[in-house]
C-alpha cells in the first residue's frame, strides 16, 4: 500500500457561529485519485480551501509529505509541490494561452532581477527550459492549436484545459482539482476523465478532486470520501461509498436517483494532431 501523500486529522474550521467543517480526517495516498463528493454547502470546498492556506483550520492538523501545513503561508503552498484548479475559472483572460502556461512556471524561478534584466547565460538557459516544460505540458493537452490564442476567446471547455495545464506546469506532487467537469458537456466529461486518467498513470501525479459528476468520479476514483455537513459520512471505493445507506440518503436522494449516477462516463481515445 502506498504511504499517504496528504493527512488530515480531525479539521474543524469555524466562520463565526458556523462551523462549516467537523473534525474531518481522511488520508491521501501516493499515486491515487481521491474524491470528495457531498451536497452542496456538505464543506468539501471548504476542506481544498485549508489544504491552499486560503483558510486556517480551528482545530485540526494538515500534513503535507510529513510537513505541518497549518503554518505554511499561501503563497508558498505551490512551492510545496501543491497545484489546484477552481470550480470558476481562475485565468489571465486577455493573455495567450502560453503566457497562462508560462506564469505556472513561476514557482521554480532560481533567477534574480539582475539576472534577467541583463539576460545572462543564467537567465537564458532558465528560460529555454521554462519553455522547454510548458511545450511538454502543451503537447501533453493537446494544446497545440490554441498557443498563442487569447483566453477570452477559447471555448469554455478549452478553458478548463488551459487551467489544468497551468497547474501541471507548476510539476505538482499533489494535483487539486475542484470540479473538474463544472460546465462541460459530456463528451468534454469524457475528455476529462482521459486526462485525469494520463496525468495518475503517465505523471505519477497524486489527484485529489472534489466532483458532483458521479458517473465522473466512479470512473477515475480510487477511493471516495463523501460529505454532509461539514462531516464525513463514508469512505471507501466509489461503488461502497455509494452504497452507503447514509449517503443515499443525504447525497442521492432515492434509489432512483442511484442509479442514474452510476451511469458510466466514457474515457475518450486520444486525439491525433
């Protein structure tokens, strides 16, 4: 079994006189795709939030390949090995898709202003291989068409590949994807579910996503952790965890609705240029 990646141990975080998250622990391991899944207002967002820093637990601890994370500032989380993505698309709109990719190399900066003011030796060999990541990223996505494109004018569906691909430029131990097919029609789904697939299998990169799409999070997830609350209901593979009377209860709703998510969520073959 592999050793955990990410450890969360009893996370509670209060907002005034809601407390949004009850003494949640779960564990992460290396090289799975984990899933938080939960209704609306069930804190799983709220959970990526205190793993980004954007939020300090009340109580509870956060370990990051052995590191306390409660202390750690936001800004440094990606220097961490830690990426995300956001359910609202969080990009440069009026840049190129390249300089989207380009700003994601930021974290492994190891020049100075000098350095690159001047452009020395230093700086150009930086760059080439800034450059050098980013096409690999690229080519990777299938992003070849849309370089030098401007966001504002991409697909919505493109956009969320754009997103993802600036993630993976910043070479994340740990990938944190926040609903991954929000507004994606379902052959894009399928898109999706192929990349989430490639990026575990082919980048060795741990993926942790909180996702509505159950037919999504059944096809690519190793194991599920489902939410209420602000508590945790279950653990388990998808199937047990949407087996369990609690989460058909609180999540599904009925027996009917069941089985309608278990409906599967096809991986497309990849596209050839």
């Amino acid at each position: 079994m592999n050793r955990p990646l990410l450890v969360a141990r009893n996370l509670s975080v209060r907002f005034g006189g809601v407390l949004a998250v009850n003494k949640v622990s779960f564990d992460v391991r290396q090289g799975e795709v984990f899933t938080l899944i939960g209704p609306n207002g069930a804190g799983k967002t709220t959970v990526f939030n205190l793993i980004s820093r954007i939020y300090t637990p009340t109580t509870g601890e956060l370990h990051f390949e052995g590191q306390l994370l409660n202390a750690v500032a936001p800004h440094a989380v990606a220097g961490l090995g830690i990426a995300r993505t956001f359910q609202n698309i969080e990009l440069f709109e009026h840049a190129t898709v390249l300089q989207n990719l380009l700003i994601g190399r930021h974290v492994h900066r190891q020049t100075n202003v000098w350095q690159e003011m001047l452009f020395t030796r230093r700086a150009r060999d930086a760059e080439r291989a800034t450059r050098r990541k980013v096409e690999e990223v690229i080519d990777f996505l299938d992003l070849q068409h849309h370089r030098e494109s401007l966001v504002m004018g991409l697909p919505y569906g493109v956009r969320k590949v754009v997103e993802l691909a600036r993630a993976l430029c910043t070479e994340p131990k740990l990938l944190l994807l926040d609903e991954p097919s929000s507004g994606l029609n379902p052959d894009e789904t399928g898109d999706m579910a192929f990349w989430i697939h490639d990026i575990r299998n082919e980048l060795g990169i741990t993926v942790l996503m909180v996702e509505h799409d159950m037919g999504l999070v059944s096809k690519v997830s190793d194991r599920v952790l489902a939410m209420n609350q602000g508590e945790v209901l279950a653990t388990g593979t998808p199937a047990e965890v949407q087996a369990h009377p609690g989460v058909i209860e609180a999540y599904l709703g009925s027996s009917e609705d069941l089985s309608s998510l278990r409906r599967p969520v096809a991986v497309a073959e990849r596209k050839v240029a």
